[in-house]
C-alpha cells in the first residue's frame, strides 16, 4: 500500500503540481515562489499545519531548488509557513528576519521648512497680484490733460498741489440716468465744484473755491489751436474758464489770481462720481442739518446716514437750500469728499477685492488727470483727504472779503498770506468763510 498522500508521485520527482492534489499542504503553498520567512521548525517539533506523522515532509524527495533570496532550499521555506508566522514579523521587526534591511518610522514633518515655503509662495502670489494690479489700475487712467499748454507759470513751491474738478459733465449718461439724478441734459460741461489740495509736510490742506469767485481771466494758449489769447483785463466768475477753454484755462486763471503753482489736476463727472459712491457700498456721512432742495432732488434729515449715489451727487450739488448758497455748498463737498476717501482706505474696501476691484474700475474709469499723473500721486490726493477728515489738516473755503455783481471776491491779504504758507510748507494760519 502507498503511504504517500494523495496527489504525491512515489517515483521521486516530486509532486504532481496543478492535478488537484489533495495533499496536507494547500496547493497554492507549493506552487508559489516565494523568499524565506523564517527559521526551520527544530526537529521533532510539529509546526502549524502538520497532518502527522503519516505524511511526509513538505519537498521530500524533491530535488533543492535554490530561492530567489538566499539560495536556501524549498524546506526553509515550508518550515516557515508551517511556523504559521504573520507575513513581515520576525525577531527582525516589520521588514523581516533580524539582520534583513527594514522600513524603519516615517519621518516627522519638517514643519519650519513647510512655513518656510508656503510664505515664499504667499509672498510670491502678492508681488505678482500687486504688479498685476498696479499696471492694471495704471492702464484706465485717462491721461487727457497737458499742463505743459500752461504758460506763464509761477515757480513750484515746496508739498504738492491738486486742483481737484468736478464737472457737471454727462458723459456716458442716458436720459433716465440725466431724470434720476436729477442732471438736467444741457450740453457741454461747466465746473460744479473746485478744490486745491496741498499736501506737504506740515499738514496737509484743503480749499475750496467757489465757482462764482470773481477773478481776472489771463492771458493763455488755446488748447487745440495752440494761439495765444492776450489779457483784456476782464473779469468773469471762476467758472467761466473751464466754460471757455477746459482745464489748462482753468489752471492757468488759478495759478495767475493765487500765484501758486498747480502740480496735477484731476476731475470727475457726475456719472463717475455716482458709480464710485455705490462701488464703494454707500458712504455714511453726518448730516448737521436737514434740507431739502427741488434742483437737485436733496431730501435730508439730520443725522448719521450713508449715502448710495444718487443721494451723494443731491448732497454735493445743492445751493438753493442755504442761505449760504455757494459757500455751504463748498462745505459740504469738502465734508463728502473727505469721508468717501475715508472710505476707499478702509481695510474693509482694499482687503476685499469683490469691493476694492469695482471701486478702482468705477474711480479710474470716470477720472481725467493730467498726464504727469501717476497711481503713486493719486493714491497721495487720496490719503491726504482722508486725513483732512480725520483732523490731522485743514479745510477751508478761500477766504472772501465781500461780492460785486453777484460774484464773490477774495480777500487779498488773506489770500496773499495762505499762499506764502503753502509755497514754504508751513502750518496754515488763515482761515476761510
């Protein structure tokens, strides 16, 4: 009788492989190849799956193939599967027997490299988003205006001045926008507010000139024919230059009737002046006073209040409600303007770009400057306004010494010494109506 288990050859060439043997050793357990596990089971010691006695050692009779590791026979490695061991332990930890190279702990985070590199990126992404932003905001302005037309110029004095315009122009408005902001549809364009801004060392000031100011129209050179107009001696209110030959007239008449000289100049019309109002998410204002005024379309109550743009463009255009007239209107044009610049430099408007981009696009898009003006300059006009309104300068209407035919005239000492305190940069003394 054959002893050898069912599925083994009795003539020495080992077993037969893949005939659905049903011997003491699983199948897959001979057919596969596989490297060394473990040590052999010392003699006589039964190992974990061993049918006893009867059945032969697993390989006996085979002949000893080397392994693909050590070259040790078949026996090494059925001595370590009966072991019953788990696949990777051993004395020699996770990687196997002791001696047998070993996965060892994966590495703890190098965390000071890892902050290193994420501010290298974040500093990166800013620089690239600020270029990006800068030649952006650079590209919308509207260089329109060449102050180099200007003749007859008085020397620069030391800070620098902006003569701020805002027109009543109505470009880029259609006849509902004209009806629901209360515009009228005249044409051409006319100044409806005017501003000099000095920012200088000692404080930085603001100063409104009324459009009705009586003033001598100088001598000038047309800005598209180019031809030099002589000097008649003839008076008009401050107004009637922009009327008659735009913003290089208009810096010229500044310049000859205060002898200071005019480094940039910027204006806005009403539909730009809106669309950064409401950019901006409204601008609250103060209102000492309530008013109405049918012209505009004012209607105020006192009182804390922010203003969309439509009611922005009623508060700054209003006159007939005051007694004042003109020189209240100037007051409040300053004290809005002011508190808008306020609250473009908020960290709330220029750290959140679902707010900072529209504003830039609606300011830019709607401003002419002058075309030395540069992003640097605008963003000085701006700051300085809005520590005008925080009390570190000062505001002011120019100074007025009475009215003839209507217009109103300025006090020439007043102005005289204003003047020498902005050229030399020194603290304003003088004040305004």
């Amino acid at each position: 009788m054959n002893d050898w288990p069912e599925g083994w050859r009795d003539d020495n060439r080992g077993p037969r492989y893949g005939r659905g043997s049903g011997g003491a050793q699983p199948e897959s357990a001979r057919v596969m190849r596989q490297v060394r596990r473990g040590p052999a089971v010392p003699p006589g010691q039964r190992s974990y799956g061993d049918p006893g006695p009867s059945a032969p050692p697993y390989g006996a009779g085979v002949p000893q193939q080397p392994s693909y590791v050590d070259g040790q026979g078949y026996d090494d490695y059925d001595s370590g599967y009966n072991t019953g061991q788990v696949y990777g332990g051993g004395p020699g930890g996770p990687g196997g027997p002791a001696g047998a190279p070993t996965r060892g702990p994966r590495p703890a985070p190098n965390w000071r490299r890892r902050i290193k590199w994420t501010a290298i990126t974040l500093a990166g992404v800013l620089i690239v988003t600020s270029v990006a932003t800068y030649f952006w905001a650079d590209s919308k302005l509207r260089r329109e205006v060449d102050l180099s037309k200007v003749i007859d110029r008085p020397e620069s004095g030391s800070g620098t001045n902006y003569l701020i315009v805002g027109s009543d122009s109505r470009e880029g408005m259609s006849k509902a926008d004209e009806k629901k902001l209360h515009t009228g549809g005249a044409e051409g364009k006319r100044t409806d507010s005017m501003m000099i801004l000095h920012v200088g060392d000692s404080g930085d000031t603001l100063i409104s000139l009324p459009r009705d100011s009586d003033v001598e129209i100088p001598s000038y050179k047309g800005s598209t024919s180019g031809k030099v107009y002589p000097a008649t001696g003839r008076r008009e209110k401050l107004n009637a230059a922009y009327a008659e030959d735009g913003p290089t007239l208009l810096v010229r008449t500044v310049e000859y009737n205060t002898g200071l000289h005019i480094d940039h100049y910027v204006e806005i019309g009403f539909q730009g002046f809106a669309n950064i109002v409401d950019a901006v998410g409204g601008v609250e204002i103060d209102i000492d006073k309530g008013f109405k005024d049918k012209w505009s379309g004012a209607d105020f109550k006192a009182g804390k209040q922010t203003l969309d743009g439509q009611q922005a463009l009623a508060f700054v255009r209003t006159r007939h409600a005051f007694a004042a007239s003109d020189l209240q209107r100037t007051k409040n044009q300053q004290k809005f303007l002011s508190a808008l610049a306020h609250q473009v430099a908020t960290p709330g408007t220029i750290l959140n770009p679902f707010k900072f981009y529209p504003t830039m696009g609606a300011g830019l898009d709607s401003l002419i400057v002058d075309k030395d003006m540069g992003l640097w300059d605008l963003g000085s006009m701006f700051w300085a306004m809005k520590g005008v309104n925080g009390g570190d300068g000062t505001s002011l209407n120019m100074p007025i010494s009475g009215s003839t035919g209507g217009n109103l005239v300025w006090d020439k000492a007043k102005v005289k010494t204003l003047v020498n305190e902005l050229n030399n940069d020194q603290k304003v003394t003088v004040t305004g109506n």
